[in-house]
C-alpha cells in the first residue's frame, strides 16, 4: 500500500488531466502560448474569477511567484510575506533574482499566518521615504500557509486593506489556493480579488496537474509588461498548449474543486484518526490538505519501518513550549487527490501501534 | 492536409513519447528531479555521449541557453555569438538577465555561420585585461544555426580551440542538434566535447519531447553551483519525471536519431522540389530541418491561399545583393517528425503553380 | 613642458574649484546630500537649464549613465547608442548592470555620430510589442560623441523626436557637454530639454572639477525613484557637500563655460597646427576639445622621444579607406581647461620635425 | 557652540587632509587610479597591515561594503550579519544588488553584537547543500557595530573560525576601524587577517577622509576580478589621486590612530558625564566614539532648545526591558576628530539641567 504523504507533488497528474494533455498532443499549434487551448484556459479562469483578468500559465510554483513578486516590487523594494513562506524559504532566491536584488522581509505569525499586528509591527520598520531602506512594496500572503493553515476572508481582507492603505500591492501565493478554498467554501472571487488580492499565484500542479500554474493579474492594465518577464525568465512554453490543456482540463466541471476536496478529506481523515492516538500531539488545526503532527518516536519507527514516507519538520516552526521532547518527531503529512482511504486508516494504525 | 511549416515546435509530443509520459505517470515519486525517470535519463545520456557528464533537465530551450551561458559568463563578461543567434535574437534578453547583466557580442558569417576569421575580428575588438571592456568568457555556437546551417566537425574544433585558446567556454546552443547530427552523420560525442564544447543544451523539444531540454556539462566539476541558478531560476520542475520520462522515450533505441532524420528527408525533399521551380533562389545549402528560399510573390500568394503556413523572414539575414525584390518574397520553412511527404509535395505543387 | 594628451581627467580640479572645495570644508554639515552646497548647486542648475529640474549629484560619470539610462530602461528593454559609445564601449557593463540586464543596441554613423537613417535603420530591426525581443526604450546621446564631434541642435532635435515617435526616452551623456556647447554657441537649455533630452548626463569632472556629475532630469516627475536607485549603486557620498560645492564654483559666473572655451581653443589651436603639417591627416572635423590625427611614425616617434602622452586610437574608429597605413599612426589628443598655448606648440613644433 | 553630534560624517576632511588633497592637484596624473598617490596608498596600507594585500579605493562605504560582499557571495548565496547592521538597514539593498540578488541573512545578538550562539543559530537555518535554500557563503562583522560595540579579538577570531569551518568568507565593515581598534589597542593586522577577516572594508571618510574608503583583501589572488566590479559599479574614479592622496595623508604617522584616538576621548568624556547625571541610563559600554543613552525628556527638550543635534534612535535596538518609558527619549551621540571637549561639557551641562 503505498503510505507516501511526502507531498502532493509526489503524485504524478490526474486521469482527467493526463487524458487531456493525449488529447491536446494531436496536430499542429501556434507556439509560445498563441494556440487555442491557452487561449480557452484564459476564458476559462476568467469565468471562474468572474470578472476580465490577465493570466499567464507557466510550468513552476516558484516561477509563478518570483515573477508576479516582481511585477510589483522594485529592485530597491521589499516584498513582505511569513517568515516560513515558501517563497523566502524554498525558492533559492527566485524572488530576489526576478525582481533584481529586492528584499523578502520577514512578517512573524502563529501557524504560518500574518497577523494585523505582526504586519504594523514590520512596516513599522520600513517608513516610507527613508532612502536608506528598502521600501515595502508588497505583501504576499500564502493561501494555503506552509503550516496547512488557511486565512479567512475577513483576514485577507484586513491584511489587504492594511497593505493597500501602505500602497503596497498584494500577492497571493495559492500553490494550495483549491484546497483552502475548499476549506472556506467561498467562490474563488471572494478568496481573491474581492478580498484585496492584486496578483495571484494560481496553483494547480499540487492538485492535479503535471506542470501547470497561473500568474493573474486582477487588474490586466499591470500586466502589461509581464510578458516580457516570462520570456527573459525562460518561462513561455514552445509548446504552450501543454500548459493550455491542462489548465483547462483542471477547471473543467469543477474537477479541481472535487480533487482538493478529496485531499482535504483525506487530510481530515488522517488528522481525526491521529487525534484519537495517545501521545500524539497536534500543535495547530488543519485548515488545508496537510497534516502537522507531534509523534511518539516509537509510532515514527513503526511507521518507517512500514515503509511509510513523510517529511520530518523543522521544530523551528513551532512555538519554543510546543516544540517535540527527545521521544517525539514533528511531521508534516500531505494528502493529494490521489489519496486513498484506506492508506489513511493503514498510516494511523500503524502510528497507534496496530 | 496540413500544410503547416512555421515551425518544429507547433508539432505536440511524438506518439511514443507521449506513451511514456502516460506511462510515468502513475503513482507517487520523489518531487524535484530525484525520481528514477531522472535517473535513467541522464545514465542515458552519459551513455549517448560517451562519457560521464552533469544533466540538468528543464522545460525550455531559453532556460537552457540562459543558464548555460550563465555558468561560463560573469556579470562583466560577454558571450560572444552569431548576431542572428537564438540566444541574442530570440530570447528577450534572457542571457543577459540569468548572466547578472552580461553582454552578447555579435559575431558576423554568412548563413548563420561563425568564421575563424569573424571570431577572430570580434575578439580582437575586446582585448582581455582592459578593465573599462567587458571579457570575453564565451563562445556560444548554435547547432544548427539560425539559418539551417550546420558546422562541420573541423569548423567546430577549429572554433573552440581558439575559443579555449582566448580562455573562452564553449557553449553550444543544440535546440537542433539532433538534425545537425543526423547531417553529419558522427557521433553525438563527436560533435560536442571531442570538438571542444564545454556546455551543451541538447534539444529534444523540437524533435518529439513535449517540453524537455538538457544541459549538459562534459566536466561535472564545472556544474557544481547549477543546481542552484536552475532552482533559483524557477527551472526545477516539481513534478520532475515529467522531463525524466520524456528524456529517457526520446533517446530510447535511438528514437530521437529516427526522428530527426525525418524531419531532415522532409526538409531536402521540401529543398529539391522548390529548387525544381522556376523564380525559386535558395540563398544558402540546407543542413537541417530548415529550408530557406526566396520565391516568387505569386507562388507566395497562392500558398496562402491554400493555407499553408510558415514564416515570412527578414532580408537581413542574407548578403545585401541576395535579397528579394519587390517580386519575391523571402520565406523560413521548417519540417519536423511529423511532416508527412504528400504535404511536401502538395506544397512544391503549389507553389510552382500546379 | 607638460605634453600631456591623454586626457581631460588627467588634469586635477581647478585653482578655482579646489578653493570652493577647502571651503566647503568648514564645520559640519548634514550629510548623504542635504547640506546646503548641494542645495544652491541644485537652484543653480536649475537657472542655468532655466526650468525646474530635478538633480542627483554623484562622484564619477560611469556612475550618471548608468543610472540615468536604468531609469529610462526597463531590464527587458534596450538602449540604442552609438557604437562607439562611451555607455557601450568604457564602462565595462555599468549601464547593463544598473539596468537589470539590458540590452545596449549599436547605431552606426561616421565620426561616432547617429544620423536618422542610422537610427531608423536600428529601430526597424526592433519592432515594438514582438516579445521574444528586447523593447527599445531609450536613446543615449554622446555630446560630445567619443570621436570629438558634436551633434547641431537640429540633429539633436531630429533624433530626438524619433525616438519620441517611437516610445524612447532620450538620454544625453554630457561628460563633455561643456565642449560642446560652446562649440554649438547655444544655451544649454537650448542643447538639452529644448531639443527633446529627457535625461542629462552633465559632466563637470573633465572641464575643470575634481569628481563631480550631475543627473538631470527635465522632468522631475521621472526622478522619484532616483534617490533609491543612487543610494543602492553606493552613489551617494555621505559628506555630500564635497559634491554641492564643486558644482557650484563650477557654474559660478559661467566659470565652467570659461574652462570649456579654454579647453576648446586649445584643440583648435592644435588642430590648426596639425593641419599645416605634411603628412598630418585630420580623419573628422573637430569639435570640442579632442582632436583626432592620423601621423606619420616619424612624428609620433619624436613625440615619444619628447615625451608627450596621449593615446594611439583604434583604426576601426575610421572608415576603411581612411585608416592609417604603416608608416602611419592615428592618435587622440585631447586638452583642457589647463592646457597651455606654450604646450600645443610645442608638441607641433616637434610633430613638425622642428 | 558646535553641538552637532548626528554622526561623524557631518564633519569635513580633517585640515591635513585638505592639504594633501590641495597638493595632490596639481599638475598632470594618470586616470582610473594608476596615479601615483593610489600606488604609495596602497603601499601605505600594506605596511600598515604586515602583509601583501589587494587594495581598490572607492568613495563611500556602501560601494566598500556592497562591492565586498558581492566578492564572497554568489547571487543564490547569503551573507550573515547581525539585523542591525548598517549593510542590512542602512544601505538600500545595495548588498543585494552588486551580489546579484543574494540574500542578507539576520543574526541576533545584544549590542550590535553576533555570538558564537546566535552565529551558530542562524547557520542551523541553512544546512549547506539544500538546493531550495540560499547558501551560507559569508559573514559580514562590523568592528566598530551600529550600537558603539566592538568585538574582542578573541571574538572576532571565534566567529571567523566558525565561518571559516562552515566554508564561509568574512567580511568586516570598518567604517569605523580606527575607533574600534584604538579602544582595543592592538594592531591592524590582529585585529582583521590574524583574526580570521578575508575581506575588509578600511574605513576613511568618518575618520577624517573627506570620501575615501578602502577594499582590502587579504589573498590577493581571491582580487583578480574586483577591478572590474568596481569600474562596473561606476566606482572607479577617473581622478583617482582624490582617493589616493586623501588615503595616504590618513595613514600618514599615524594620523587615523590620533583622530581616532580623540574621537573615542571625546565619546568617553561625554559616557562619563552622562553617566553622572540623575535619570540618564547607558545601555551599553561604549567601545568607541558612539554613546547611546536613555535621557529624561526634559533634558532632550532642554538640548534641542540649545541647538544640540544629534539623532532619536529606535527603541527597538534595546531589549525590551530596556526601552524608554513615556518620559525617556532613546538618543545617539556621535563625535568625530573634530569634536571639542568644551562641546562636550555644554552638552553635558545643558542634559544635566545647567
């Protein structure tokens, strides 16, 4: 049985999806995202969106980052975002190489999350006009956190409306957009523009896709020179309709709603039969598709040992009282689309001693 | 019937690769290019190229030029390199942007072509140790070239060793190398590092992958920081055994060979029947999948009418007295794996008026 | 007797500005530019250009084009320049490095000066909105050009406005615009914003001061940003007054005008000399204060003897049929401010054989 | 009465070094720092360091410390420094943007003061080898800190021999060298290479330069590309004796160590006096010519209204315990060369109510 909750990018593309990209292979195309499946993706998210966008589809979370960051952030800006953001912690750089030397600054939170109050505390260090200092010019927010928490909207909001008020724009890391949508159960507008988002990193690759994520912009006038950005990064696909297909194939019927939502529930699963073990310890609630978990070290070796595969996480993200004793492993667990019930009951009876 | 020539990249995947993406596709595997397909892939490109190597697989030729030009040019360097390259024409200043803000300096030749002696004048302009001048680091040599053309081996050899000479890297652009090869008929070893290259992006996109390039450093040494500019980069596919899997299909067996020399039966059967026409100029020997000519307006006009597709090019690619008058049209027709011989011939029949 | 040749910059600051500069010493002062010098500099320049301007004073004039190009281009963007440019050809990179890895785009002419049809000629090679190409979006004038010429205020004005048709903005590297103004006998409003300069380059370093350039921006709306990006390059000296003071005493009673006049003069007197002498060919007119002279060997060889200093210039400065033979060198000459008449012939005399 | 304590760069060039500025003017001298000043300046700081060093003179000390930084670190790399280093809060990315984009990477500590602890925290953050992650490559001291502090020799040696085990370079920003190495009374040389530092920046300008600081490296193999760096960065000026005469009157019999000497004199008569005053806490020792004090509001208000300048400092550079309640104001006193010990006295007398 196969008790990989590494990621869910170790999950390859969906049936769905994968039929499509066969599908999309036949004849020939206009190159460099001209054909007609980027070009239907468009409408496509735009609907979902409910209102005109601009989008453009490349093949890697941190490309869809490091360039929408620096749409908005000038060489001499910073880009403020969680301390744990995996833009500042798991991209080598990118945002820093894309936007020409700017900064990331580090904004602190609970659970992965920016609060009101750690968001004044940082802009308090950053004055406007202060020529000696970076100058804040962004705020991304992750929607899924790193921790597999979520914002609500009315966080997003307050957070979008403080980052506004400093004329900062707003970026939304959203590699697990679906799963936190699905968490919140709001229209992808409501998680997004309505909530103050300017740019946002659409994620599908992690529910679904093979290779595929989305940089949209809410207001397509800023746009305008993001093409030049993808190409000089490399990013514009010869082939663009493997980017187009699936990015249709994900959206099509809600299929990428239905597949987040399986991986939540499978994270639930997981998260409810863990809660039920003694000596297991949950540091925070999961909101998303990822599941932290504070083990006995005995349950991490049965579980090894069952040839189970998972991330051990860095106590680090955890408050200092929280953090494991030296007979407990801090976990991260990830459950994708392909998730299978009964690999959850088989993880947890494992951790549990069965 | 399709009569689609504008280029080898508006072909999908070939059916044999696109099996194999289908076929990698199940089940989990490890994220980031640590999985098998990974792997075997590069085992089987040390194996084509006869010895050990480095392989860095992405999803796209500019990334692959961009970050090879990269490692052999610091920021207050220049690549030197045929002023109709890829690298300098085609790829919105890529290089420039992955090399920290590099130069490219144009070398000249006919038919896409550098000389010893036109390397020679550029670098003589840039003498090294003149500390107001950018140095030169690089000799990027595209193989094929913009123009169809392909170097010999001694043209190559030549080249490099005053390249190394001058303390330059060799890069080769091989978005076509497989076509090049096929012309001439060597060994893939040949006519990379036991010519003197150094660095090679080794092309599959255009010959049957869906989207998968290869760096490739003869010296591993020397790539012991590219994993780094590839992640920062935003050039690591998560989903990494999407470029495995297309690499390992198209080398299996020899299958990128086959292809190939397709594209190129097209190309010289596309070559002898327009030079069968009358009014039809051929500017320059065919030597790849690309055949470029200079045909009357009419046959123009009736060729798009027919809906035949393909590019109109710029007569600044050909010496001053080879360029079409008000009566031709200068035209870029590039055949792939897929070009069927009745479209070839449909096309010659139109354009010569049948 | 002082033969030297070389340079402009070999001479040190003049008697009048090192006093300004000792006096500017007294006391404190606050720092990083918001002393009082550099706020009169700012009022005078803005008399001298006779609008409201906006000024950034730095240290070196690498250090103005660089910045004063990277605000006109964006990284994906090109600056097109004479290829001879000092931007292009002496600043090992600085304009592509300030400008997050531009592109410089080379404009031909004859005596290092871009005509309309030159200038068109570059532009029709960079059709604006084709994204695999980088975007023209600046023009960068040398007045005077690196070959001692000058452009006429309609050439300026012509240039100008096709680069404005076309969506460039104009820069004017005015290391020597001092020279050139009093050659043309206008008003440097009339040289620079009246003829369409956007952004200025204003050199005082080689006509009499000892590290000081201005950056100009006619339209000060342009420069909100500048502050940041001088302060980030390492460009602004934290006891600025040393740059306010020298700027000052340079303008004072059109002492810099004087300097130029002098500087000029001197040329001219060379060159009048040179051009009596056999054997002696003058390649382009001059006019500023740099005279460019092919001489017999036997010339340069007693200058050597002498003791002069100066530089051997390059023969692909020159027009094929014009460049020297064996028995002949070609030579850059340049005065200043403090050349002395005594001097010019002196170094005739022995040119002469005498 | 001068009672300006903002900074020690609010003063001007110390009357020696005026002078040799003023003798250094005359006549002629080659450009780009071949000159003769810069060569015996160089020579100068080798004596004064013991050993063969590479020297590059620059005109501020962001380009000094900026252009450092950028000879250790790789773009995908990162320098540690403490949070309150001036190359992190003082210099607008400027780090950043000569490295490429690297990252700067905070270290805590009291006092401006990195530990061998905090050191040790930040490096656990960043295992080498993670290709998400930057890379460690150096770490930044500055000696004397941004609160007035100076490392011990033995603390200097026990950082640099961390850094060094974890493949790290180590830079020093010495803007104020001389101030901290008077308070510790050694030498130049124990107190950077026989410590362990790779790279210095030797600070001039607040010392009694006017702009004049200067790149060391101790290896000068690991130098050969910094020339180029620095004309790129537009810092090489083109009458370099400026540079190299101020260095050599600075070096010149000691003359830095008694400007030194007399600043920290008169830092330490001003500790004293506040120290003695009712109400006024120090939070730390000073160790160089910055006192930083907590004041009661009165006694600010009375010293503004005396014309006493100097600067508010942020309450976050203390421990929360520490910081200023309601009647407190949190100030930074610097004094320099020029500062007079009756200035002092008023200064301490106004505090103290007389």
């Amino acid at each position: 049985m196969n008790l990989d909750f590494t990621s869910d990018n170790a999950t390859g593309a969906s049936p769905e999806i994968m039929k499509a990209i066969v599908a999309a292979n036949d004849g020939t195309a206009p190159a460099y995202g001209a054909d007609e499946w980027s070009r239907r993706a468009e409408q496509a998210l735009a609907q979902v969106f409910e209102r005109e966008i601009a989008v453009f589809l490349v093949a890697t979370g941190t490309a869809a980052n490091a360039l929408a960051i620096s749409a908005l952030v000038q060489p001499w800006g910073a880009a403020l975002c969680h301390g744990f953001a995996h833009v500042a912690a798991d991209e080598c750089g990118a945002p820093e190489f894309f936007a020409g030397g700017a900064k990331l600054a580090s904004v602190a939170g609970a659970a992965g999350k920016i609060t009101p109050q750690t968001l004044a505390d940082t802009l308090e260090l950053m004055p406007r006009g202060i020529v000696k200092q970076a100058q804040p010019m962004a705020l991304s927010l992750a929607q899924a956190t790193e921790c597999g928490s979520a914002y609500s909207l009315a966080e997003i909001a307050a957070l979008s409306d403080m980052a506004h008020a400093a004329a900062l724009g707003v970026h939304m890391d959203g590699a697990r957009f679906a799963n936190a949508l699905v968490t919140l159960g709001c229209s992808p507008a409501d998680m997004s523009w309505r909530a103050g988002v300017d740019v946002l990193s659409f994620g599908a690759t992690k529910n679904g896709a093979l290779a595929c994520e989305a940089v949209i912009f809410f207001d397509p006038a800023k746009a305008e020179d993001f093409a030049y950005r993808r190409k000089r990064g490399g990013h514009t696909l010869s082939k663009g309709r493997l980017l187009g297909c699936q990015m249709l194939a994900y959206l099509e019927d809600g299929r990428w709603l239905r597949t987040a939502a399986h991986a939540n529930l499978m994270a639930a699963r997981l998260e409810a039969g863990l809660r039920g073990l003694a000596g297991v310890r949950l540091p925070w609630a999961r909101e998303a598709n990822e599941v932290f978990a504070i083990v006995p070290r005995a349950a991490h070796d049965r579980l090894q040992k069952e040839g189970a595969r998972y991330h051990v996480w860095t106590p680090r993200a955890l408050e200092r009282e929280a953090r494991p004793n030296a007979g407990e492993v801090f976990v991260r667990l990830i459950s994708s689309f392909a998730t299978q019930p009964a690999a959850i009951d088989r993880f947890v009876a494992v951790a549990g001693g069965g």
